[in-house]
C-alpha cells in the first residue's frame, strides 16, 4: 500500500508547487474513516482510494482530483459525511466527493432503472465538473483489475458495466489508453476462452516478428531524417479485445488480419505531419481507402492525426499514424492532457475553456437529462457513446459529427430539435432522397420541413443516435397527451352539460386540489386516458351534485342508441377514423363503418374504442357506466376513409371458390386485410375475412354480391 509521503512525491514529480498540506491532511482522514475495513481480496480497503489517486497521478491532474480521490468513498462507505467533507476540504473537493457518491435507498423497480439512476447522477455531476469523470474513471480501472476476488455473478454484471459504458465513455473523452485497458479487463471476464486464445496467438506472432517492427521503425525513421524531419517512430501491437471485435465485425480468422501491428510517427509541428505523409506516400505503396485526416477534421474528443496504410517492407501492411507530441498526449490522455483544463481553472477549480470533448459531454446530458426515466437515460447514453463517425455538411457548410448508419433524421436532430420535429423530407447532395437513406462522408444534408408536423413514433427505432430518440420519444408523448387533453376537455363539456352544469376552464382549476392534479391539462389528459372518471370531475366542481352513475350510464346507451345514426350526428364526440385527432380504435372483432349506429368504450391508457351499437361485445360493459362515451361519424364525403370491417362466410369446397370470392370483392373495390380458413366439413369450408370499406353501403353491396355466387351457401358480418 501507499505511503503518505509517495502519495505526495508523485504529485510534486509533476507538479512541484503541489498542495503538500491538503495531500496529507486527505491521506490522514481517508486512512482513519476507513479504518480496518477489508476489501473482497482481504487487502485494507484504504488500499483502494490510494491505487485510484495512483492512476490520475499518472495523467498528472490537480491536487484537488487527488485529494478527492482519495476520499471518494468515505461519504459512501465510512461514518463521514458529506457536510464534514465540505467543512474539512472546501466546497470544492465536496462537491467532487458528492458527484462520486452512489444513490443509496432508491425506491427503483430494478436493478437496470438503479443503474440508470446512478449514471444520470454521475454525468450531471460531470457536467459541473470533469473531474468527477476521470476519478470515477480510475475508480473503475482498479476495481477492473482487481475483479478477480469478486463473486462471478458479479464479475460479469461489472465486466458488462464497463464493457457497455465506461470503456466507451474514455473513449470519448479521449483517454484511449484508459479505454482499451477497460475493455481487455472486461473482455477477459465475459469470454475468457477467446482472450486466453488471441492473447496465445499474439505472443506467437510478436516472437516471430519482433525483427520486422524493429526494421520498419528504423527504416521509416531514416527516410523521414534523410528528408529533414526528425521524428520518433513506435510500432505497437493491437489489443486482444480490438482484434476479436475486427474478427468479429468482418468474419475472420485470427490469421487473415494484416493490421495486428501498427506505428506512431510523432513530430513537432503539424505541417511536419503532412510532410512526412508524404515521404510515407512516396516511398511506398498506399492501401486504397485507408485515408484518414483527424487533424483538419479532428473527432469530438478532441482526437487528432492522419491516419494511413501502406504495403511496407516484406510486402508487409503497415498501419501509420502520424501526429505531433502534443496531439499524441492528448490521444493517450484525452481531456486530462488538455491543455484549457490544465492551465485555465479559475480561483474555483472550474474551467474557463472547454475541449470539444468536454462540450459534447455537456450538451449529452443536458440532452438527455430532461425528463426520461432512469432506464431510457441508460440506453439513449449509450447511444451516444458507441461512435463511428461520419462527417457531413448543412448546405451552409456547417460541420455534423453522426455515428456509421446516421440517416437524415439524425442529421436533422443533430442541427437542432425544432429542426427534427418538423422534418418531412430530404435532399442529400442536392437531390431528393428519403429520410431512412444511411449518410457518407462528405453528404450534403438539407432537410425539408414543415410547419405543425409531430414525427412518427415509429422513427425512434429507426434512429441511431441519443438525441434523436430522446426527442422523437419525448415529442411523441407530447402529441399524445394533447390527444388525450383533447379526448378529456370533450368529455367533460359533455358530462357538464348532462349534468345541467356550466363548464369552464377557471371552475376546473379551482377544483384540482380536490382531483389531487397538479394542472389543468393533468385533469383532462387524465379523463381522456381513462384514468380519471368525468362524473367524479362535475362532482369536484360542484360538490352539491348528486347523480346516479347506473342510470347515467344507461341514459347514455340510450342516446347512443337511439340518436346517433350514420353521418348525420347528435350531439357526440365526432370520430373521423384511424387518423383522427383523437386516440381512437375499432372493436377488435369486427370494427364498425360509417352508417353503422356507434357507441365509445373508454378503456385507461388506450383511449376510445368504437363498436357498432349492435355489438355483443358492449354487454361486458353494462356494469361500468362511466366508460360509455357519446360518439358520432364525422367523415368527410371529399376525403374518404376506409373502415374495418369482418365478415364470416361458409363456401363450397371446389377448385376456384377463393379466386371468385377475392374477385367480387375486388370488384367492389373493398380490400382483403386478412383472411382465414377452417374445414368444417368435407364439402363445406369456414372462412373468416378482414375487409376495408367505405362505409356501410359499400359492406352491404359486396355481402349481396356474394350470396349471389353460387359457390357461397352463407355469408354474414360479424360484429363481435
């Protein structure tokens, strides 16, 4: 374990001017708070705190990072609380701690909803400041390697943690060297066999070729000094997850990789970079579409080099990455390295300058903070972690970073919003294409819009980035609960007026501490969800009001039999079809068209359906009153609709019958949804069909024509 006084010599190696007092005074509380507590393996658990310091001591951060280090988990697993940590170390060193603290005693449905919650926290506090990430970071990166102690349940819930998030998130903050340390400790936990196996074959391959790198390093160093650039060349060797994941990604073996190893050329200036690209491109054969330029396009972490592939020496592919010292340190440290974090805290410890990196964290979780629930914070996070870029451009040059498979709904996302949620079509390159077309490097992205538009909800599973899908959801919940404010308020009036009662918006609001709501729309959404009756809404409002909800229900299936009739109205709720405004849908069994006399089932969570008044389904609903609702068609005669509709018919069992069955339907323009057989008999065979239709003029005319065929004995509408 530790001492104190190393603890202190690492900082002051690179930091002479370094907190020696706040470094020993954390060392000493930590050590105490923690006392004889042991940790899985039987190590002292201040052991613990004192590797995770170790770790960011090697990325060189600040006294107040140490110090919080040290003491992230006294708040979490001592007596210390969290107003000693604030009175003994400052506000700022406490709000570190506090950010690194877990949530304890949530009241959360699951393990995967705890976890998400715990994660928002932590980015939101990332968000304030950085440096809570890189401590949770090192945190992590011991608990990795010391996994082995750890129950295998457990090993593999963590391995699978790390592997899914914070492996990625290194990544995109920059810390490569952090990142692929995370994912070969996780990938040795969840598939041993296969890591033991590349890690085998790799020390084979590294035996047999150590003379070859040790060539190419001093040949492509000579070449460079002969043409004036000094430069120091590194071959190294992939990682065993990097190579399983290639395997993986493009089906294989072991033995048809050519890139295992790679080589850094690192410089002092950029324009030595393009320089030695050059000689790079003019001594050997470059490798098609292997071009990469991170330095005139940089990734949002910051990351940035040429990347390029030549046919080296012994005809051997070799993997160049060209950068300067400085884009190097950066690349291995990410925003640890850089340089505004470093040199630009203010008397607070906060930045003043930010890394692109650093911003995109931001503007992430201020994405994705705003209102999701812990588990959909988890998945859209996720989404925005795993980034294989693709650059494109807004017809006013403006750069957009997506990830591989983005289409324009992300681009258009990406832009902004308002822009996503009123995107109707594209033109990609100056042509017209469609919104699902998978972007390239390079495109042209205009998006078309149009004013009053809600995206479907069916693109949210069709987008590949964070923030498209947090928005389409939380769009799509917003159209939805109008729908249903809508459905509410038209209920109400009604129920206001049966009661003999005014209805006003100011006499609602005045009743809701009585509804236990906290808006007026609350009540109506409620009440149109089904989830609040309307009866007990007049009651609310007028306390005096007495009804009989038996008798009520019964007058209303009176008026709903007896006044409503085709498209001629009545007084109810008028109901337009599948795209209606309102959440509405047809009885499962049979639906119901225009001409038919129609009542409305209030069912919680779905909205209205809609049954023809003969139905024997409405019978199950003779002892809940309050969910007959009074409808009527409303359908426009210059913008038909179909309608669904069942019938049930019995044919004869010859060759043919179903090809003159589909024919009079087709004929009458009505349109087969589904359709199935059942032999009753050898002669005779049941047929149920799913129609479209018009209204009930058109039903009738296609079940005339058909008992008219000789091959069909019955035929009848279902109404369920």
């Amino acid at each position: 374990m530790m001492r104190q006084y190393e603890l202190v010599e690492r900082v002051k190696r690179y930091n002479p001017a370094a907190d020696e007092a706040l470094l020993n005074r954390a060392y000493v509380y930590a050590m105490m708070a923690h006392g004889n507590q042991k940790r899985a393996s039987g190590d002292p658990f201040f052991g613990h705190p004192l590797e995770v310091a170790a770790i960011l001591t090697d990325m060189r951060l600040d006294d107040a990072t140490i110090a919080a280090a040290v003491l992230h988990d006294t708040v979490e697993d001592t007596e210390a609380t969290l107003e000693e940590i604030n009175k003994t170390f400052g506000p700022q060193i406490g709000a570190l701690v506090d950010g690194l603290t877990k949530i304890k005693r949530l009241d959360l449905v699951s393990k995967r909803a705890a976890q998400g919650e715990n994660f928002r926290k932590l980015l939101l506090a990332v968000a304030d400041d950085v440096r809570v990430l890189l401590v949770k970071l090192a945190d992590r990166l011991h608990n990795m390697r010391t996994l082995q102690f750890m129950p295998e349940e457990k090993r593999r819930r963590i391995a699978e943690e790390t592997l899914d998030i914070y492996a990625p998130l290194a990544g995109r903050m920059g810390i490569h060297e952090m990142r692929e340390e995370l994912e070969d400790l996780s990938f040795r936990t969840l598939n041993p066999d296969a890591y033991n196996t590349i890690s085998k074959h790799l020390q084979d391959l590294t035996a047999k070729s150590e003379k070859l790198v040790d060539e190419i390093e001093r040949d492509l160093t000579a070449k460079l000094r002969d043409r004036g650039i000094a430069a120091r060349v590194k071959g190294r060797q992939k990682r065993p997850y990097s190579i399983w994941r290639k395997m993986e990604r493009k089906s294989v073996a072991f033995e048809q990789l050519s890139d295992i190893f790679g080589f850094r050329v690192l410089v002092k200036e950029i324009d030595e970079c393009y320089r030695a690209l050059g000689v790079v491109h003019t001594t050997w054969p470059t490798v098609p579409g292997r071009f990469k330029d991170y330095i005139s396009t940089p990734k949002q972490n910051d990351y940035r080099s040429i990347h390029t592939t030549v046919i080296g020496p012994g005809s051997q592919r070799v993997e160049l990455q060209i950068r300067t010292e400085a884009m190097d340190e950066v690349a291995e440290y990410g925003i640890a390295a850089h340089s505004l974090y470093k040199d630009s805290l203010n008397g607070d410890g906060q930045l003043v300058g930010e890394s692109r990196a650093y911003q995109w964290l931001r503007r992430t979780v201020e994405l994705l903070a705003e209102g999701d629930n812990p588990e959909e914070f988890l998945e859209h996070t996720k989404l925005e972690l795993f980034h294989d870029q693709v650059f494109c451009f807004t017809p006013k040059g403006r750069l957009i970073a997506l990830p591989r498979g983005a289409t324009p709904i992300d681009f258009a996302y990406a832009v902004h919003t308002d822009v996503g949620n009123t995107a109707v079509g594209c033109k990609i390159n100056g042509r017209m294409a469609p919104l699902l077309t998978e972007l390239q490097n390079g495109d042209e992205v205009e998006i078309v819009r149009a004013d009053g538009q809600t995206p479907p909800a069916a693109w949210e599973s069709l987008v590949v980035t964070g923030k498209a899908r947090a928005s389409i959801r939380r769009a799509t919940r917003a159209a939805v609960r109008r729908q249903y404010t809508g459905l509410g308020r038209q209920i109400l009036e009604r129920a206001f007026e049966r009661a003999g009662k005014p209805f006003s918006d100011e006499k609602l609001k005045g009743a809701l501490p009585r509804l236990a709501r906290a808006s007026f729309e609350d009540v109506l959404a409620a009440v149109g969800r089904g989830e609040m009756f309307s009866g007990d809404v007049v009651r609310a409002v007028y306390p005096e009001h007495k009804d009989d909800r038996r008798l009520a229900g019964e007058a209303a299936r009176s008026r709903a039999r007896g006044t409503i009739d085709g498209a001629e109205g009545g007084p109810g709720i008028p109901i337009r079809g599948l795209n209606s405004d309102l959440p509405v849908r047809f009885a499962p069994n049979g639906g119901a068209v225009p001409g038919d006399r129609i009542v409305g089932i209030l069912t919680p969570g779905e909205g209205v359906t809609i049954y023809p008044i003969q139905s024997a389904a409405l019978a199950a609903f003779d002892n809940e009153p309050e969910r007959w609702i009074d409808v009527r068609w409303d359908v426009e005669a210059s913008e038909p609709q179909r309608f669904p509709a069942r019938i049930s018919l019995q044919s004869i069992n010859e060759p043919g019958t179903l090809a003159q069955i589909s024919q009079v339907i087709a004929d009458h323009d009505g349109n087969i949804d589904n359709i199935s057989m059942v032999r009753r008999t050898h002669d005779f065979t049941e047929l149920t069909i799913d129609l479209s239709v018009w209204d009930l003029k058109h039903l009738n005319a296609i079940i005339a024509e058909l008992r008219a065929k000789r091959v069909v004995s019955r035929v009848e509408r279902v109404t369920g």
